[in-house]
C-alpha cells in the first residue's frame, strides 16, 4: 500500500507523515530545515485550528505550528494505515 505525497496543508489531524519535499524559499526555508523539516523525517499532524489555519505538526519531539500558507508547500506521504 503506497501513498502519494500530498501537501502538510491537507494531512488529517492524527497522521504521521515521511517528509518528501520542501518548496518553501529563503529564511523560512532555513528555519524549518533547522526545526526538523528535512526530506526522510517523519512529522505527526497533532492539531488543526477551528477554521484549519494555523496546523499544529509535531517534529523531533518538538510541537510547531505552521500557517497553512507554508504547510501547502511542503510535501510528505502518510505512513501506516
């Protein structure tokens, strides 16, 4: 069973997620990098907002939350069932 990588933005609350790309651009770019956003890690959808911005990701035992305007652009496939 293969999943195809579908933006952060659209991961339902409760999915664990393999990381495949990243398309955010310049300090941002770094910044999430830094915080564990790196191709290969998995990442776990903890929260969605009432009106689903900002989103809630849990990285590298590590709570951070992401304006869905950075969490559509980057990309993961869900893991496990």
């Amino acid at each position: 069973m293969t999943f195809e990588p579908i933006p952060l933005s659209e991961a339902g609350t409760g999915n664990k997620m393999r990381l495949t790309r990243i398309e955010v651009t310049g300090v941002m770019r770094r910044r999430l990098l830094d915080l564990g956003f790196v191709p290969g890690n998995e990442i776990e959808v903890l929260q969605k907002s009432p009106l689903g911005d900002p989103i809630a990701f849990r990285v590298n035992n590590t709570t951070i939350a992401l304006r869905s305007e950075e969490s559509s652009l980057i990309w993961g496939k869900r893991l496990g069932g």
